[in-house]
C-alpha cells in the first residue's frame, strides 16, 4: 500500500508491515518517516536492529541467511536496507522481489531510496513492496506551500506564530526544510508555547536560505520580480558564478524565443509544451511567461543575454550582477534602470 510520511504513525500504532520502502531526496521528511518507523518498531518489541548499505558489492545470500536466522539479543529485529540509487540493479531487484514474495517472521525490512523516477515507481520491485506492505515516497515542500508546512510545524511545537512571522521565517529558510526545523526548535527553547511575531523572527532566526541556480530561472519565468531579487542576491552572497547563473536564464529565454514565434503562428498552447517536454509541474510556468511578453519582446531579452555574457568575458564595460538582476526582472516583467518592459507586437 501507499503511504504519506504524516500518516505513518498512525498506522503503524498497532501493526507494523513486513516490508517498508521509503524514498526521496529530501533529507529531513526522510529521515523523520524513518525516525517514525523506528520507534514503531521498538514500541512493538522489534529489539534488534541492522544497517545494510547496498551496493554493486552486496551479498545478498549473507542477508537471506541472516535475515531467515533466529537472533541472539531479541525476537524480533528491524533490517535496514540504505540503497544508493532508485535503479538498483538487476541483482538487487531480484533479491528484493525474492524477500518481498516471502518476508522473514518477526522481522520488519526498510529500505530507503533517493527519489524514484516514474519508471522506477512502476518498477516490478517497487509493486512487490507495495503488496506486501508500505511505500512511502516522500516529496520536497514548494515554496507556495512553505508558510503552511512552517505553520503547522510551529503550532505543533506549541508555538503561536503570527502571519508575518510565519512569512518571514520561509523567507529566511527558503527551500531548506532542515534550517526551519532547527530554527523553530530554537525557537521553542527561546519563546516556549507564547506567541512569536515578527521582531521574535528578526532576533532569533539566521538567514538559512539556500538558492539556487534553477530556482531563479523558475522564480523568473513565474513573473515573481521580489523573489528574483532576493535569490539574486543571496547567490552573490554565497560566492555563485555569474556564468552560471547567465546560463540558466538564457536557456529559458531561448527557449520561449521558439516557443513565442510558434505561438504567434498558431501553434496550439498543448502543441508547444509538447514539443518542448515541458514537465508538467513547469507548465504553468512557461505559460505565463508566455502571456507576459511577444516573440519580439523575448528576442529583444535574448540579446541582453549576448551582452551580459560579453560583459562577464570582459569584451564590455558593465557589472555583470546589475545586468543579471535587470534580466531576471525584465524576463518576469518588471523594468529597472531606466529601462522599459513593454509587449511588443
């Protein structure tokens, strides 16, 4: 069966499946899912426990032996499996489609994995865990959905945050879900269960924003000027190349270059996010973008790109971070310096 990661304890506050996978790469919701299972297990006399790291190396008939042996110091034992990858090989698929047919008594396996593609769900090994107990895929927090994660972790802690509080801190957090988790922490050992506001946040809670490259091409194309800003600074701040972060712009405007002249000539909306295997999730990015600016206006962008890539070459006069912010905000939709947005037809 398939599980969230917040629905874990409660089902297993009575039984424990034979088998668990649980898989993504968002390091604190998998370890807390993992932390909640472990203490399941020792809640229900699971006594022992073993860490296996796989790899192209392992011996799985030593893990059958020992998983089909009686154990020394408990009747029952929690065997971890850490996979390095969500493509674990023909080896491992066979040996994990072997146990999950037939689990060992008294013995609870749980095998964590980085994110699985859409193959690797639909993977024979991964259905074999799925029928014989409990997958559960653990996804990143969007930054849309940022403030109420925060919120509710707060509230859960006894906290009682206020609106701005709670939009301060996943400014101050953005994208790092362990950072929010240690600062609200902190924040209990500072404030207890009493009300935290914004001067609370300001005093108590370091920047921890982690950005990055992709990040700020998705805050552009999505129209978000403020944010744009914000992680252009905070890239500078952590020593980011401007080459890099040029490059991750003009790829989106080169693209939407295409894209806006097919648009122009009647190509259907569906048509072009086809052609361009836009992931469903940036759909409603390139959309907008698309509405925010004409095939001429998205040419006219492309070539401030050429002249901020001359600028960092040194071939021109000019600050390659004041030319990257006008970009970011000209391809979201707000002009700086002087210089007009318009849609050109």
């Amino acid at each position: 069966m398939r599980a969230r990661p917040d629905q874990l304890a409660a089902q297993t506050s009575k039984a424990l499946a034979p088998i668990y996978l649980v898989s993504g790469d968002e390091p604190l919701q998998l370890n807390e899912a993992c932390d909640t299972l472990r203490a399941a297990a020792r809640k229900h006399g699971y006594g022992e426990r073993q860490v296996f790291d796989v790899d192209a190396s392992f011996d799985w008939n030593a893990f059958f032996m020992n998983s089909n042996s009686l154990s020394l110091f408990a009747e029952r034992r929690v065997f971890e499996l850490r996979l390095r990858s969500g493509k674990p090989g023909e080896k491992a698929t066979t040996a994990l489609l072997e146990y999950a047919g037939r689990p060992a008594q008294d013995t609870v396996v749980l095998v964590t994995a980085p994110k699985l593609d859409k193959d690797a769900q639909n993977s024979k090994w991964v259905r074999a865990i799925d029928d014989a107990g409990t997958v559960v895929q653990v996804w990143p927090v969007e930054v849309g959905q940022l403030p109420a994660w925060i919120e509710r972790r707060m509230r859960a802690k006894g906290l009682q945050p206020t609106a701005d509080a709670v939009t301060l801190l996943a400014e101050r957090v953005e994208g790092h879900l362990l950072a929010a988790a240690q600062e609200i922490d902190k924040l209990v050992l500072l404030f207890g269960s009493g009300t935290v506001d914004v001067d609370n946040i300001t005093a108590a809670v370091v920047d921890s924003a982690r950005f990055d490259v992709y990040g700020l091409a998705d805050a552009a194309l999505a129209g978000d000027a403020a944010r744009v800003a914000r992680m252009l600074d905070g890239l500078r701040g952590e020593g980011e190349d401007p080459v890099l972060l040029l490059w991750a712009l003009s790829r989106e405007v080169r693209t939407l270059c295409t894209m806006a002249q097919d648009k122009k000539n009647g190509t259907p909306m569906s048509a072009l996010l086809a052609k361009h295997r836009v992931w469903d999730k940036r759909k409603p990015l390139f959309e907008k973008a698309l509405s925010r600016h004409s095939a001429m206006r998205w040419r006219h962008i492309l070539r401030r790109c050429g002249n901020i890539d001359r600028i960092i070459k040194g071939r021109e006069a000019g600050n390659a971070w004041d030319e990257l912010l006008d970009l970011g905000l000209a391809m979201s939709g707000t002009a700086l310096f002087g210089r007009p947005v318009t849609n050109n037809r």
